[in-house]
C-alpha cells in the first residue's frame, strides 16, 4: 500500500511538472546551444578580414569578384552599353536609341534620380545653376533648354553620364543604364525632343 502510494504520488508530480511547463514564456527564449547556429556572424560585403583565416577567398575577401563579363540579373537587355572612355566610343554611343518607353512613372523616376545626382551642378530645373556652380565651385554646364543639348542625341547623353565627359563625372557606378534613360527621359521634358544631329562643334565639346 505504502509503494502503491509513493508511485501514485511520483505519478502526479510528474503530471504537474510537465504541464507548469508547458506554460508561456513571454519573451523568454529559453536555452540556446550552439547559438552560432541562430545567430550568425555577418560580414560586410566586399570587406577584409585580417583578424580571422579565411581559406576559401584570397587575401581575406569576404566576397569573390564575379567572372569577367558577368551580367547581372534583368540586366542582359543593357548588357551592349559598354564602351571605352574615348572620343571614338562618344560618338559611337550616338546610335543608341533608348530602350525604355517613356511614361508619367519613368519620368518621375527620372525626375527623383535627376535630383540626387544631377541638381548640385544642373540645377532643379537643368538651367546650369545648381548649387555647386552657385558656390563657385564649378563653371555652369550647358543649360538643357539650350542647342547644344536639344541637337545632342540620347546615345551621346547616356554615354556623358555614364563615363562621364569633360568636367563633368561618371555615373556609371552610381546609376544603372535602366536609371540613366530614365533621367535622361526627364531630361527630354525640359529641353524638349531631340533636334537631329549635333554639330561638329557640339561633338568636339
């Protein structure tokens, strides 16, 4: 009888205890083993770790460059606008005709694009008189209302911002192709279509 009591009594307090247990914890994660598994050291892309052996990447890359002439994803239908810095590949680019159709969305797109990159020395309105040029900083690039960029064609534009052209800086690691015809798209509504093809001098400059 009194074993038969013992074991009833084990019995219940077993009872008890599994289900005290299976109460809510609220924000209490309990216990973690191997935490390494849940919380992960992260690296930053494209960065060095001397601190720590790395035998997979050379030199302690965190990243592997990509193969050469890799095209990124979405990105195949841009992938001919590669060209060379030079006078030659400048007017080579004349032939480019933008491949995203213009819409109310694309030209705001642009618009906000234009305004980050381009403003400081452009202008709000691409006249040449952005806040740079204001501070003395830099002469005023040619106004967008002006000859010389409505005879100037897309191919010629896109190329200027994306290698750059004269003072002005590339952009090409700053704005993807799809980005650059989107700004040039809002460039269009304020010097308005292309006028045909640009003048020797215009070519030169």
């Amino acid at each position: 009888m009194r074993l038969k009591f013992i074991f009833s009594a084990f019995l219940i307090g077993s009872a008890v205890a599994l289900l005290s247990s299976c109460s809510a914890g609220g924000d209490n994660p309990g216990y973690e083993y191997a935490p390494n598994m849940y919380h992960s050291f992260a690296y930053e892309p494209l960065t060095q770790e001397e601190d720590k052996p790395n035998t997979i990447n050379a030199n302690g890359m965190n990243m592997r460059e990509p193969v050469a002439h890799t095209i990124a994803r979405g990105q195949l239908d841009f992938a001919k606008y590669s060209f060379t810095v030079s006078n030659a590949s400048y007017e080579a680019a004349a032939s480019l005709k933008n491949p995203v159709v213009s819409s109310a969305t694309v030209i705001a797109e642009g618009n906000t694009l234009f305004n980050i990159n381009c403003s400081p020395c452009h202008g709000d309105k691409g006249l040449g008189d952005g806040t740079l040029v204001a501070d003395g900083k830099f002469p005023p690039p040619p106004s967008y209302d002006s000859d010389r960029i409505k005879t100037t064609p897309d191919g010629k534009l896109f190329y200027s911002i994306r290698y750059g052209k004269n003072l002005m800086g590339a952009y090409g690691t700053t704005l993807n192709p799809e980005q650059i015809w989107k700004v040039i798209h809002y460039i269009r509504t304020v010097s308005g279509p292309y006028k045909g093809a640009a003048t020797a001098s215009n070519a030169s400059n």
